[in-house]
C-alpha cells in the first residue's frame, strides 16, 4: 500500500491506494542513530536532510549574534560551543569547514583577528570553539591509524578541542553530558553511527537487523521476499565469512547501484542474480578547501582490496575534488557537470566567504 499523497497546503493529491509490482529497489538511505541517548531528540541536530543543514546554519547564526550582543563585543572570551558528537568522515569533515567558516566570521569582529595563523591559543580567539567527541579510541575507524592520526593532528593544530574513547550519556540545550562530566554545549550536532528510516519498519513481511536496516543476502535481495532488493545504507548486506557487513559507504551503495543497473533486465526475465562483492577502493576526508587526507585502493581481482596508496595535503584535495564531479557526471552527465562547475568557479569570486543569512 502507497500512503496518501499530500502537498505543502495539506491538501490530499492521491489517496491511499495499493500499487502492483513484479519487483521492488529500496534505496531509501539511512538516518542517525541516537542509540536512545536521553536529550538527542529534543536538543541535537542532526544532518540527515539539506532542511537539517539549513536548519544548522540559522541556528549557529543566530547563537553567535546573541552572544555576540549579550557580551558587547567580548566574544572572544566567550565564544559559541558546538559539540559535534560522532568521530567518523561526517564528524570530522564537519569540524574542519566550520573552522575555516569560523576564522571568515571572525573577519567581520572587529576585536577579532581574522588571520589563520598561530598555534595553542588560536581555538580560544575564534569567535567558535570546536568540541569532536569520539567514543572509540580514535577517529575514523575506517581509515589506517597514521591517516586518522594525521587528521587529528591537523583539527588540534586548527583549534578543534578533539577527545576520543569519551561517551555521551545525556544531551541538554546547553551541555553535553559525558557521565559525571558536563561539556558546554551552545549547539550539538549528532553525528554518530546510522539507522534505517522508521519507513521500513511499517513494511511488513520483511526482516530488520538491529540498526533497523532491511536484511538482504548477497544477491542484494531481501531474505523474507526474494522479489523485493535493498541497496545503500538501507540494506545490511553480508560479506564473506569473518568479514562484517557491507559498510555503509557511497562508494557500497554506488557499486551495488551498477550492478543492480546491469543485472536487473536479466532478472526480470527469470534469470538470477549474482552476488555481490564490496570493493573497498580506499576513503577521502576532506579537511577544509584546500587539504585532505585518505587513502585509495587499486582494483583487485580477488575478494580483497588492491594495494593502498596513502594521499595528503593539495593531493589528495584534488582527489577528492575529481571524486566529487566523477559523481556528479555518473548523476548528470559531463555537460550539466561542467557547466555547474563552471558555475561554481564564477560565482565563488563573487560571493562572500561565508553566508551570514
């Protein structure tokens, strides 16, 4: 059963009504997990949708001007705390751009130095400071520890206060609670680990793990109705034995993405699937505009990854940047991207730093 179908106005455009198929795609993506953490509901936000990103931004805005104007110029004593909660790629990327918008907000203070330079105090003279809190021992798990290690370096040196092995308990309007410890919090944004939408738990007829994602096996279809495939960070795909499952990752959900794209003309016509196998071609986490770090994987013929290639610095940035547009031309098409491209090269020498409304 398809739910009704309603506009902005409330107005019902199609009733609820039943919809026949011969084959279903789920690829409905995920949302963060709370892991029922008391306050992450009421006082947290997270990045789920571009509405939470928009919603993120006006709040900061609007926590920085007041405190701006409760303390008449003093904010450098008394910056805006935002905890960002959860040490993966969206924690730490997430730190890093806020620094740099940050140090560009920091230019419209007039009793606030603008310049990014210096070392120890410099988190203190910014009209922000950064809490990442990371309950594993350190961040991106995913990545090597050297490369997670050499992020780290750089939030700390940027001002980010950084904690790893710490967790969070409860989260109020104004702190963020690590057991018996209270970290100031203006503004939490929760970034740690994923869940299946609450859409897939009214399915019935099919299995959910833990998280809340749809249980499929290695074909990509689901075990309780072999007519009905999940992919992306819906689906809990299993890989082979002593490995854990598929990570929900883009470059998982891309793959799986083309091979359903090839596979499913043949489905149709009776012919089954084959099984999928993750190639895990390494990860790129962005550290501001103009600095990166990662590692890459050549392809390998085998179940296991290629050899690594470990990037850093204006290197892997570019990197980074193809990967971007490579996606962009797999969703639009080389025209499209190269115009938007174009389109973004000429607006950013007429736009702002930083969007202050």
């Amino acid at each position: 059963m398809a739910g009704p179908l309603v506009d902005d106005q409330g107005h019902t455009v199609a009733p609820r009504r039943a919809v026949a198929y011969d084959t279903v795609v789920i690829a409905v993506g995920s949302v963060v997990n709370d892991f029922g953490t008391p306050g992450v509901r009421a006082h947290a936000v997270a990045l789920d949708t571009a509405e939470d990103a928009r919603r993120f931004h006006r709040r900061l805005l609007a926590t920085w001007a007041r405190n701006e104007l409760q303390h008449g110029g003093a904010g450098a004593t008394a910056p805006v705390n935002v905890a960002i909660v959860g040490g993966g790629a969206t924690g730490v990327e997430l730190a890093a751009e806020l620094m740099e918008s940050t140090a560009a907000m920091a230019g419209f203070l007039p009793h606030m130095s603008r310049a990014e330079g210096g070392e120890g105090d410099r988190g203190a003279r910014l009209p922000v400071r950064i809490h990442l809190l990371e309950a594993g021992e350190r961040l991106l798990s995913a990545l090597p520890a050297d490369v997670a290690e050499q992020a780290r370096a750089d939030l700390l040196r940027r001002g980010v206060v950084v904690r790893t092995g710490v967790k969070v308990t409860a989260v109020t309007d104004t702190q963020v609670m690590l057991g018996d410890e209270a970290v100031p919090a203006d503004l939490t944004v929760w970034a740690a680990g994923i869940r299946g939408p609450e859409l897939l738990k009214q399915l019935d007829g099919l299995a959910l793990s833990r998280s809340g994602q749809l249980l499929v096996g290695p074909t990509l279809q689901t075990t309780l109705d072999p007519r009905v495939l999940a992919i992306g960070d819906c689906a809990s795909c299993p890989q082979p034995p002593g490995q854990s499952t598929v990570p929900p990752r883009a470059q998982a959900a891309h793959q799986q993405a083309q091979l359903l794209a090839e596979a499913l003309p043949g489905f149709v016509r009776g012919e089954p699937l084959p099984a999928f196998r993750y190639d895990d071609r390494g990860s790129l986490v962005s550290l501001g505009r103009r600095h990166a770090v990662g590692q890459v994987h050549t392809p390998a013929p085998g179940p296991q990854s290629g050899r690594g290639w470990r990037l850093e610095g204006l290197l892997a940035r570019w990197a980074y940047w193809g990967l971007q547009r490579q996606h962009m031309v797999t969703l639009h098409g080389l025209p499209r991207t190269a115009l938007a491209t174009l389109g973004g090269w000429l607006t950013a020498r007429t736009m702002p730093p930083v969007k202050l409304h």
